[in-house]
C-alpha cells in the first residue's frame, strides 16, 4: 500500500478502502511504519472521523494482530467494561456476582492511569493475588471456576497498544471512533460473546457532560453489534465517587462488604444494575428486572462472596488474610487527617476527579505507568451530594504516609473538593441505557 495516499484520503474526509485498513493495521503491528505516519492518520481520524463500516473493519483488524481466546462455541461468557471513574470498585463485585447466577465472565482489566483507579491494582492488594495469567490459565479457570480476572495480555491485540500509545502524545485521546475501536478490539480478543459497558459521566469520568456520554454509549453498542456480539451500554454517574471509600485496599475492602450483603447503597444499586444486565445478555433471564433480583439474592445469601472467595483462591490470593489485615486497620496509611466544613449546610458537590486527584499525589494512583503506588493510601468519604451538615462535621478522612511533605496540598485540595449550599437531591445512579432491547 501507499501509506501517504492512505493519509491523504482521511485528511481529506475520504473514506478508506477496508483492504487498506487492514494492511495498515498489519504494518503497524510489523513495525514497519514510522511514528509520523501512524499519527498523522490518527489525527485525520481526529478531525474526520470513521464510518461504522470503516470502524468495524479496523477494531477487527485491531483484534486480529494478535492471540485471541477462543472459548467452546456453547460456552457463552459475558464481560463488563467500564471506562473508569474514581471509587469504581464495581468489576469487583459484578464478575464473582454474575458468575455466582451462572453466566462464565471472562474479564480482562487494565491498572489505573490519571486519577481514575484500576481494577488489577486494587486486586493485588491481596495476598498472593497472580493479576496476570497466561492466555491457557485464563481460559481454564473461567471454565472452571465460573470467571478470571486478568490483566491485559501482550499477545492480545498488540497493534492496539501502540496505537493507544500514539494517542496518549498527539491530542487524540477523545477520539469517539478510537475510543471504540480500542475498546472493543480488546474485548473481542477476550473471547467474550456479550458485553455489558459501563460508560461513566461527571467530573470524575473521561466524558464529562451527558451528550459526549450517551454517544460514546450508542456507538460501543453498534460497533459490538455490527461485528456480531451483543453489547448494552448504561450511562452512570460520576459526578462524585462511587461508594464511600477511594484508594486500593480500601476499594477492596468495601467491595468485600457489598458482596456480603451490606455496603454503600449507591455502590450495590450499581453492581446489582450492571450484574443484571450481565444475566440478561448471557441469556440466564428474560428481561432486566429479573436479571436485577437475581443478582440481588445471590448479594443477599452470600453466593457472590463465595463465588468472590473461589476467584481469589484460583489465582493464588488469600483473601482471609486480606480480611484479617483488614479487621486490624493494617489496609489503611498510618497518618490520618480529618476535613471538617466550615458552616452548616447541604452538600450540593462533591467534585469526583478532586478526590481522585487527591489520592494519586500521594502515590494511591500513577502519573506514569511504571510508577509504583501505595495500596494504602485512601481517602473516606463522610459526607456526598444531598447530605445535610452542621459546622465541624467531617466530610472525608484522608490516609496517607506519616513522612509525606504532600500531605499540606493534599488537605487543600480535598477541602476544595466539597462545596455547601441549599438542598439538592443527588441524581440517579443509571442515567440511561443503550442496548438492543431498547432499540426505538
């Protein structure tokens, strides 16, 4: 191919050619294409977008650089994405739940980036936790056990990986097209039939206002679609943290609690939303609602902690000694810090991506991705939107390192964080749904 010709057509707003498409994607995963090139089509894709047809054709190439699972052809198993949020902690609880119904979750998770958390970071604040599993394990123990968690694989749509690389340099991350493609390409490779998407929106999520939100939500589902999986999308708040804690062991913590049938309510009406979603897809009910209940009595008899239990046990962690840590406060920074408001009054804000931003200047989340962080460090949260508080009240705890010269910045921003007003009622927790079943 002609890879400035190829160029040229997008810069132009002309379509390109799918045996193009997939021979660019090969070059690109060969090496054989310079950087320039590689970016210089991804900002014509920026500006010029890509046709459904165009788009599915290149996640297929995406998918197809490299290994993919490839479970029985009867062996339906389902995968839940979010696009992350601060305090998401749901992927804990929703994969064991939904496996706990019977629908096998073959999931595949990222560690966090910016101030939004990862699901692989927070689980290896367990124990023993293996976080990364060859392709074979991976597929044996979701066949076995019911589900896996695992971190992406390098084998897995590689091409993808250095096309994400070359977005996080060149200004075209809030691509919607190249949002997809990455994506769905990778769950695809998954091996997943059904996928449930948890797309986040507010302060604390990468689409902040609604309209940006509900595209990004249309498009996953039509592109997972148009390549042949049944995809639902629900549109969730992130305005403010999910749940009351914030931070890795933390996270882990209260996820245990949900599974057992208690936790913040707004963190178990989500799990219980999307874990319906996940029986719906995978075919184990007839509709949401009984989708929802049934996810609802395994939260309430304890099959979902048991099935949580029989997943960490699989990949070598020991989740009784995590409880015990837990139990003794040892999960949790030494030094602990109260923010109090200031006068009387009714919290109208609790600015998610603050809190978040909070947490990973003391190490609790990454500014590169091989910086190391502290499972420790967390932030509680006492007070959120629609609370009613009185001066001297505290609003949040923050934990951290005694020795931490950051601590001083730390408090100032959290305090910003919150803001006082009249009376406002927090909003619903699910915004809207995308999803064949409400197709029209």
């Amino acid at each position: 191919m002609n890879p400035v010709a190829f160029i040229e057509a997008k810069r132009d707003g002309l379509p390109n050619e799918a045996g193009q498409i997939r021979e660019f994607v090969r070059l690109v995963s060969k090496g054989e294409l310079a950087d320039y090139q590689i970016s210089a089509w991804l900002m014509a894709v920026f500006f010029n977008g890509l046709s459904e047809e165009e788009n599915s054709v290149f996640t297929e190439a995406l998918a197809g650089s490299g290994r993919r699972v490839r479970f029985p052809d009867s062996f339906l198993a389902v995968d839940k994405h979010s696009t992350g949020g601060v305090g998401d902690k749901t992927t804990l609880i929703v994969v064991p739940l939904a496996a706990a119904c019977g629908v096998p979750v073959a999931k595949l998770s990222g560690r966090g980036l910016g101030f939004t958390g990862g699901t692989i970071d927070k689980l290896e604040s367990i124990p023993g936790f293996r976080s990364r599993l060859d392709m074979e394990t991976f597929m044996r123990q979701v066949e076995e056990t019911g589900c896996a968690v695992s971190g992406h694989s390098g084998e897995l749509a590689p091409a993808e990986a250095r096309f994400y690389e070359l977005r996080d340099v060149t200004g075209t991350i809030p691509s919607i097209p190249l949002i997809t493609s990455s994506i769905v390409s990778k769950k695809l490779a998954g091996g997943s039939s059904a996928f449930v998407f948890d797309v986040k929106c507010g302060s604390g999520a990468f689409m902040q206002d609604l309209v940006s939100a509900k595209t990004l939500a249309k498009q996953l589902v039509s592109l997972s679609s148009f390549l042949g999986r049944t995809a639902m999308a629900l549109v969730t708040d992130m305005s403010q943290p999910l749940g009351k804690w914030v931070g890795n062991a933390a996270e882990v913590m209260e996820a245990i609690e949900v599974l057992k049938g208690s936790g913040p309510p707004d963190t178990r009406l989500l799990s219980i939303k999307l874990a319906g979603a996940m029986l719906f897809l995978g075919g184990r009910v007839e509709d949401l609602l009984q989708g929802e209940e049934a996810a609802e009595r395994s939260l309430d008899s304890g099959e979902g902690f048991a099935m949580f239990e029989r997943m960490v046990k699989a990949q070598g962690g020991d989740i009784r000694e995590f409880i015990k840590n837990s139990n003794n406060k040892n999960l949790l920074a030494p030094s602990v810090h109260d923010v109090r408001a200031d006068r009387d009054g009714w919290v109208n804000h609790c600015d998610a991506r603050a809190i978040g931003e909070v947490v990973r200047l003391l190490d609790g989340g990454r500014l590169t991705r091989e910086q190391e962080i502290d499972q420790t460090v967390c932030c509680e949260l006492l007070a959120k939107t629609g609370d009613r508080i009185c001066k001297g009240d505290i609003v949040a705890r923050l934990y951290c390192q005694k020795d931490d010269s950051r601590k001083k910045e730390a408090l100032a921003r959290l305090e910003g964080a919150f803001s006082l007003g009249e009376e406002v009622r927090p909003g619903d927790i699910v915004i809207d749904v995308e999803g064949p079943v409400f197709a029209g």
